[in-house]
C-alpha cells in the first residue's frame, strides 16, 4: 500500500523542498505529485513561511524550453524568472520520495482568452475561455507537447492527468463566475457542450444532425433559466430521452478515446487520469467513456471527496467497477468542507485500503493546516504500524 499527497511547487520551495520531503517521509507518504501546469488558482496556505496566500494565472510552474505549435503554455507572473519545477526536482534527486507530475490540461484561462478559437464554445456560439476544447488539433497538439517537455526533462515517476476532457461549469471556471439563473445540473452542462467547428464536423461526420442538436440545447437552456423547466432534472435522463443531442454528445468519446490513445503511444511515462470530479457516474459530460479510456491509461485517480467513509469508498468501488482491469487510486481530501477531526481521517483511510486500491493520495500539502497533516501521519501509521 502507498500513499501519495499533491501539492503546490511554491509551497516546497518556500518551506525548503528537502525539509518538506523528509516531513511527507516521515507521516508514511511514499509519492509527491507536484502540480507541473495549473489553471488559474488563488490559494491559501496555511503553515506556509513567507506567504500565507498565493495568486497564480493558469499556465507552466516552469520555463517552457522545447518548440510548441500554435498554442505554448505561459507560465503566471508571480513566478517570475524563477522555475519553480525544476527547483524542486532537482531538490528532491536524492531522496526517497517518489516526485510525480500533476499536470491541468483544458481548463485554462489564459489560453482560453488568448485563443477564443479554440475554446469550448456554447451552443450559442459564446467562448467559455475557461476551457480548452480537445477536440481541436492544436489544443491537442499543445497538450501533446507539453507532456513531452515535462516527461522529457524532468525526472518524474508517473504523470497524472487532470482536465484531459471536455471541462465544463460554473464555480470552477474564472475567479468571480456569475449565475442568477437557475439552470442546474444540466443546464450547465448544455451550456459546456461544445459546439465549436471542430465539434459540429466531427458530429456530422457521425451521422448527427447537428443543427438539430444545436437548437435543442438553446432552447432547453433558455427554458431552464425562465422556470419552464425544473432544474433539478437528471442531465442523463434528459439526454436520454433527446436522442439527437445524445449522439451528439456522444461523439466526443471517440475523440477522447483517440486523444488518449495518442497520448499514450507519444508520452514515454506511465500515464493516469483523474476521475469523478462530478461523480464517476457522470464522467459522460466530460466526454468520458471509462470502458473505453481505460485501454489507454496505466492508472485512474477517483477523487474520493466525501464527508462520509462510507461515502469515499462507494465512489471508489464505483470507479473500479467501471475501469477494471485498469488500476484505481483513491483520492481523499482531509479536511474543511469536508473532514474536521482525526478520527473521521482515520476512518477514511482504514476503509478504503480495505476497499483495495494501491494507494491513497491526499489533497494538499500546502492547503492543509498542520493539525490536518499529522491527523494524515496518525491515519497510515495507526494501518501500518
């Protein structure tokens, strides 16, 4: 059994990378995945010795070296000269800890805005410059890059994939998103379903009647936000019974599946995608089919974020059911709004590793108070001892 913890590279360097490894060391965490290229975050960081709060632009936590297409990763600002990647890498080549890659692929606003051509596009033809759309050969081709140059020059063990898909919703997209309309669950997902030039002729190559598509979209959403419709509907019953916005929507599988098998045979490191930002039942709105993408992945990481053990080890068994034989990692995170005291840490570990995985990450060294983390060290060494 191992157990990993994400964290922020400014944090390690802030704190001293080797003090920090030895600290992780010594709780029982085995692996480091260290966020490589990030979206837009404005973090709060508690224990942190020079800085209690940290803005940082989605882009590149180090200096882009190798030769990029249309679309190039930018590092943020408060970075500055520095490169915060390397720093820690180099840090940690001696020691025990396994250093991983944690690399945001779509959801980026910066590229977003500065290349609105190829962001997911609404059905109302609007920009969400928050993400990316992978079904656009430069977005793919920059993603492809900048996996290559993080794996190609920096000593990491496995690299874990997040917003490799179709990101979409409110809350996670700019620093102030603003809804005053109730359009629920679905309406924010026909409001991401991308209907860029890349999306309609992949679809109408499939056979869709896109158009068709396109007006049920807009039309629902509208309805949804004048109270014609209740928001509380099921996004999957509803596709269900629209069958021409189901094959649309079902249409970015494939290309998903085609991305990922890419991935897989250009990228020379053991790769992994993050699941169940939504629920594992819900991975369709993203675009992704688990039967089908766990043929190209080496591992999935459920994100296990629950209040309840119960609840995290359900939505792991979930995500297992769905991606055997292909590997599942659990992801717990161990504290506010979530987990406020040791025991229920405890019990969150105890009963995943029971549930099987091979092991269990924790989300975030930097984000977490220090009373958090030693309730992580009593976790495994209370399972382990």
């Amino acid at each position: 059994m191992q157990y990993g913890m994400w964290a922020y590279p400014w944090d390690l360097v802030d704190e001293g990378s080797e003090s920090v490894a030895d600290d992780l060391l010594e709780m029982g965490i085995d692996r480091l995945y260290l966020a490589a290229n990030y979206h837009t975050v404005e973090a709060f960081c508690p224990h942190n010795p020079v800085t209690k709060t940290v803005f940082a632009d989605a882009g590149a936590y180090f200096q882009p070296q190798h030769d990029y297409g249309e679309i190039a990763p930018v590092p943020p600002s408060t970075m500055g000269e520095d490169d915060w990647v390397a720093t820690v890498v180099d840090d940690l080549e001696d020691s025990a800890l396994e250093v991983n890659a944690w690399v945001v692929g779509c959801h980026n606003s910066v590229l977003g805005t500065e290349h609105e051509e190829y962001a997911i596009t609404t059905p109302f033809g609007d920009p969400l410059a928050f993400g990316l759309c992978p079904s656009q050969p430069a977005v793919r081709d920059y993603l492809t890059r900048l996996l290559t140059e993080v794996t190609g020059r920096f000593s990491f063990g496995d690299v874990l994939l997040e917003t490799f898909h179709y990101f979409h919703g409110s809350g996670w997209g700019w620093h102030h998103d603003k809804f005053h309309a109730d359009i629920g669950d679905l309406g924010e997902f026909l409001l991401g379903l991308c209907f860029c030039d890349e999306c309609r002729e992949r679809a109408a190559a499939d056979g869709v009647d896109v158009d068709a598509a396109q007006s049920t979209c807009q039309e629902t959403i509208v309805r949804l936000a004048e109270g014609e419709l209740g928001s509380e509907g099921s996004p999957s019953k509803w596709v269900a019974d629209h069958p021409t916005v189901d094959a649309y929507a079902s249409v970015r599988e494939g290309t998903l599946e085609e991305f990922y098998q890419e991935l897989n045979e250009t990228v020379d490191a053991d790769l992994g995608s993050f699941i169940g930002m939504l629920g594992v039942d819900t991975s369709w709105m993203h675009g992704m089919n688990l039967e089908r993408l766990r043929e190209h992945v080496d591992f999935f990481t459920v994100m296990s974020y629950r209040e309840e053990a119960a609840d995290a080890v359900e939505a792991y068994e979930t995500a297992a059911a769905r991606t055997d034989p292909t590997p599942v990692r659990a992801g717990v995170l161990p504290g506010h709004p979530l987990i406020h005291d040791g025991d229920s840490v405890e019990a969150h570990v105890a009963e995943l590793k029971a549930a099987g995985p091979d092991e269990i990450t924790f989300y975030n060294y930097g984000l977490l108070p220090e009373r958090n983390l030693d309730w992580i060290g009593k976790a495994i060494a209370a399972l382990e001892d």
